[in-house]
C-alpha cells in the first residue's frame, strides 16, 4: 500500500504544482473577468461528456469479449474500464491500466491470454487511431507552434507509440519468435524471483507457455472472417470513445466564452495524447499541464490559458482518480491486487 500511496502522492504533488505555476504565469486582470463570466453549465457538461466516454470504453470492453465467447455485464464493464483509470493515473505512460483490466477480466472467469488479448487489441485499435491522426494534427497546427522542445517531445511520443505497436503487431504475425523470446526471459529472470527450481520453473513455463498460446489463438480469432464484426466493433467504438473525449475540450471552451476552430481543438488532443504517451512521470503530472500550456495557447487566450488547463486536467485526471478509487476500492474492494501490481 506504501507503493501506492507514494505514486498517489508523487503524481498529485507535481500536478498541483505544475497547475499553480501555470495559473500564476497566465493569470492577470483579464483573468478575473474570466472567471467572473463562467458559464458552469458548460463544465458539468463537460464533466458528463467524460462520464460517457467511460459508458463508450465499457462498450468497447463488453463487445470485444463477447466476440471471443465470454459475456460480462454493461454494470461490469462501466466498473472494469473505470477501476483501470485510478492505477493509469498513477503510472508512467497509464500503463497501469492494462493489467488491473487483464486481473479483473481473469476473475471473471476469462483464461488470462485472451483477457490480454482483448486489454491489448484496445490499446492497439487506440494507437492505430491516435498515430493515424498524428499527420492530420500536425497539418493542422503547422506554422502555429514555434517551440522546437514540443517539437522533440511530439516526436519522441510517437516513436514510442509506435514502437509499442510494432512489439504487439510483431507478437501476433510471429507468435513462435515471441515465445521464444519470452522463454528466454523467463529462465533468466525465474531465478532472481526465487523460481529457480527446476519443478517451479517447469511449472511457471508451462503457464507462460499456455497463456501466449491463448493469447494468439484470440487476436487471429478477432482476425477470422466470422469474428470480423466483432473487430469493427471495436474499431467504431475506439472512434465513437476519441470523438466523445475530444469533445470535451470545446464544451469547457464555450463555458469559459472560447470559441475557436473544431478542428484546431481535436489537432492539439491528438498531439496531447502523444505528449502524454513519454512514461516519464506518473499520470503525465506536469507533461500535461506544461505541454498543454504551450499546446492550447493556439487557440486560447492568454488571459483563459491557465483556467482551461486546470479545468481540463481537472476532469482528465482528477476527475479519473476520483471515479477510478470510488470503483477500485468501495465497490471492488480489489485494493490487494492493486497493491501487488504498484510494488
């Protein structure tokens, strides 16, 4: 638990700082007549649009399940998809997400390989969208930002998106070669986590050797002609997920009396969604509310610049936290898995 709380505590600290020194950097009297004229309305809907879009991903998770034979609840779905964002808040790069979604998928009675199938081909289906509208966002903002260090950044996120890619897509097309390789990281790693007796390591290969086996056997059967509608499912849903999220964006924009071009809006999340991708802080705290800064100063006023960040990442990660803990540890009550995962 001290694991997770000093995460929580890390993540928090650099987002309240960084939110603060954004709000102190772009504040002045402009700013005053800016909150002044709020419009709160316009905030709760945004705060709702982020509620679909949990109700969206929880249909992404239950259709993509159901193609591979196994039906979970919309109830269980919304409280999988939900419970994940706490431990994405709290991890580098959101990766914690994937495995509390894989655990929970696994209670249910879901063999591990093809709850990794279906958690993975998620991700997968996201950053085939995300670096497929990389281009398009960059076209959009061209000659509009002239800071050469988001620049690098941008870039570095998409090639660790793509390399992450490359690694799942490398993994399905050669199942072989990725066992392989994972034995021989397995038998090097056994004996550093005290499995290094020939019965345990027999017994820990055996498991591993099963699980990627029914992980393969489910991505090619998301493949096969029968089970197609399944994927395109799961493709319209990772649309129907992205278009509500970046939503979001321009509802807080009206309430804060901000009305900018659609299309320079969505542009900027897409290259955010890079930004946020470089797991080089827990959540993205501080990427996000510094690369947003410069991001959003596009199309928002100096004046608004530091209220839309913290209203936007108020509802992106706070708002996550919130929703996430609630799930995990009132409802779920999963907090010992979630112990075992940040240790």
């Amino acid at each position: 638990m001290n694991k997770l709380k000093k995460w929580l505590i890390v993540s928090l600290l650099i987002s309240l700082v960084s939110g603060i020194v954004v709000l102190i950097l772009t504040f002045d009297t402009g700013t005053i007549h800016g909150l002044l004229s709020i419009r709160p309305e316009y905030i709760v809907a945004a705060a709702c649009i982020h509620f679909l879009s949990y109700l969206v991903w929880g249909m992404r998770l239950r259709g993509m399940c159901k193609t591979l034979g196994y039906k979970i609840s919309n109830a269980r779905s919304f409280q999988i998809v939900t419970s994940s964002t706490f431990a994405a808040s709290v991890t580098p790069s959101s990766m914690g997400g994937e495995p509390v979604r894989i655990h929970l998928l696994h209670i249910d009675r879901m063999p591990l390989g093809k709850a990794s199938a279906v958690v993975l081909g998620e991700r997968l289906l996201d950053g085939i969208i995300i670096l497929s509208l990389a281009p398009f966002s960059l076209y959009v903002l061209r000659g509009v930002m002239e800071d050469p260090g988001i620049d690098a950044l941008l870039i570095t996120a998409e090639f660790f998106l793509l390399g992450v890619l490359v690694l799942v897509l490398y993994a399905v097309w050669k199942p072989e070669a990725t066992r392989r390789m994972t034995m021989f990281f397995v038998k090097r790693i056994a004996p550093f986590v005290g499995a290094g007796t020939d019965a345990r390591l027999e017994n820990i290969i055996s498991k591993v050797d099963y699980e990627l086996e029914n992980f393969h056997d489910s991505i090619f059967l998301f493949m096969k002609k029968e089970k197609r509608k399944g994927l395109l499912y799961g493709v319209l849903n990772t649309f129907l997920f992205w278009g509500v999220e970046f939503s979001m964006l321009y509802v807080i924009l009206i309430g804060l009396n901000q009305y900018p071009n659609p299309l320079v809006v969505i542009a900027s999340q897409v290259l955010m969604v890079l930004l946020m991708a470089i797991p080089a802080t827990p959540g993205a705290s501080g990427i996000a509310e510094f690369g947003a800064t410069t991001i959003f100063s596009v199309f928002v006023s100096s004046s608004l610049l530091g209220i839309t960040v913290v209203v936007w990442r108020a509802l992106t990660f706070y708002m996550n936290l919130l929703v996430g803990g609630f799930v995990s540890f009132r409802i779920l009550k999963d907090t010992e898995m979630m112990k075992k995962l940040l240790r």
